[in-house]
C-alpha cells in the first residue's frame, strides 16, 4: 500500500531456528510480536508502531525434495527463478516436489515452477505475498489456492513447540489456513509434472485477465474484503456489493476505491493509512446500509 509507519523494532531473521529464536526473545522481554511477510494484505497504522516486528524476508531458501526424502539445497535469497530451472532437468516422472521456507515469494514461486513445467501454482500467477502468510491465509482466486500443493507444513505453536502438520490435519478453508494462530516456518509442496510450455501458457493467460480487471499494477493491499456467503448475498461477491453501492471512485484524500476493481483501495500517491482506513469503514456502512450485509475484512490492520 505505500502507506503508514514505522516499526520501532524490526528483527530480520535469516532461518526457522532464528525466526524462533527471534519470537521467544520478543517474549522474554514481554513483547508479542507481529510477524512481517511480504506485507500484500497489510494495512500499518500511521506513526511508530510500538513494540517488535518480526520480518520474514531473509527466510527465502527453497529445497529439492529428493525421492529418499532428503533436501538438497539448490537455491538461497530472493531470486529463485534464475537458477533453479538450469540446475535441476527434470525426468517426466521425477518427485515433483520443493520444500520452502516461509519467507519465499509467491511470485517467485510461481516462476521457478513455471519454468520446471510443474503444475499446481498457476492459479496463483498474480498473487503477491510470502509463502508463509500465503499458507495461513489459504491466498488465491479463482483459479487455485495456496493449499492447493501443500502436501505438508512445519509451524510453531504459541507454546514455543515445534510440529509437522499432514495436510489432513489441518483441513484449510476459503481464505483460513486454519492453523489455529500456529506461525508457518515452512512447507513441503507437491505439482504435478507436466509440459512447460502447457504450464507457461497457463500462468500468462491468468496474469492477462487478471491484469484486465484487477489494478496489479498500482499500489494496494490487494482484496480489501472477504467475499460474502453466497446464500446471503444472492451470489454476488464484495466487490459486486461495493460497486452496486456506488463506492467505486469513491475517494479519502489519495486513497481511492478503484475504478477497475471495487474491492480494491489504491494509493495514488501520498495516502495515509488513516485514509485508507476511513475508506474502508465508509464502504462497509454504505454496503451495509444499501444491502444489509456486513463485510468483514481480508486485509489486516496493525494499529496501537
């Protein structure tokens, strides 16, 4: 979003261990942490934000998965799609699987798989974040969802415990990882080999309609609200519920509901938080007043 404060503390953790090691430091010190990933669905509060911030962005090592079961080490950092798809050449039945730390990045993602001929993850071409928050969440669209090549996660419970979760522990729903509040360290993901040039058409032809109607482009914390059960919204989704109410364009200083896609708020260049924050309670009454129904948010606010 470009928009809001300043963390007073901000801890950059390079590994799982460190990550954990970073929390139960927090605690000790009587702090709760909020945890950092890639920030796409993330709101921050105008000012300094007290306390400690925990970001995930130097946790974006991705692993082979070997048919033995062991990892072998083939990529480290942010960039994953240059390199993974020269070292690894792939047999038609080859164990298609990648373990990943939680601070990779959805595109990242996307692209080294893409380029592999995996599939599984083209559904996610356009969705920003980190693998960790991606999990929790269960982010994506239409056309897939993050738990959709989850084969197995590894998360650390409030308790400070460890533990590897089977994905038929977890049983994921729309936009809920539903991990009961567990931080994910990483995930093992399984695809389907398949033809590349199948896969790359796929991913492109995804971002292309995404970019027709959605603003990928500008400066947003993506899908502002959840879509509503259908039964009580007579099938329409959030943005219908905005647009319907006559909320697109509508505008608090620079933050603006966007003109492409309802449930989008954009900055257009020096909005607040506090701006984009008020908009969102503005939409949700007008929607509520006009409807009757109660939008509740996907976006997350970190405020005092």
């Amino acid at each position: 979003m470009h928009a809001g404060g300043a963390a007073e503390w901000l801890l950059e953790p390079a590994t799982p261990e460190e990550l954990r090691a970073a929390i139960a430091a927090a605690r000790e010190q009587g702090c709760v942490p909020r945890i950092l990933g890639g920030g796409a669905n993330l709101i921050v509060a105008d000012g300094v934000l007290r306390g400690v911030v925990i970001a995930t962005e130097r946790m974006g090592r991705l692993f082979r998965v070997a048919p033995d079961g062991a990892e072998h080490a083939v990529v480290a950092g942010e960039e994953l799609t240059p390199r993974l798809p020269r070292l690894v050449p792939l047999e038609r039945d080859a164990d298609a699987r990648l373990a990943a730390w939680a601070g990779c990045s959805l595109p990242g993602l996307v692209r080294a798989t893409r380029d592999l001929g995996w599939s599984g993850l083209e559904g996610l071409a356009g969705v920003p974040g980190h693998l960790g928050g991606g999990i929790a969440m269960n982010a994506g669209g239409k056309w897939g969802e993050t738990w959709g090549v989850v084969e197995s996660v590894r998360v650390l419970g409030a308790d400070g415990v460890v533990r590897h979760l089977e994905r038929a522990q977890c049983s994921p729903r729309y936009r809920d990882g539903n991990l009961g509040g567990a931080l994910v360290l990483g995930a093992v993901l399984r695809f389907r080999v398949d033809d590349p040039a199948v896969v790359k058409e796929r991913v492109t032809s995804f971002l292309r309609e995404k970019g027709a109607t959605q603003p990928v482009t500008e400066r947003s914390s993506g899908c502002v609200f959840v879509n509503p059960d259908p039964e009580l919204s007579g099938g329409r989704s959030a943005g219908k519920l905005i647009e319907s109410a006559g909320c697109k364009g509508l505008a608090r200083g620079d933050a603006l509901v966007s003109p492409k896609h309802a449930n989008f708020i954009v900055n257009r260049g020096a909005a607040r938080a506090a701006d984009v924050i008020a908009l969102i309670e503005e939409v949700r009454a007008r929607v509520a007043e006009r409807t009757g129904i109660g939008l509740e948010t996907e976006v997350k606010i970190w405020a005092d």
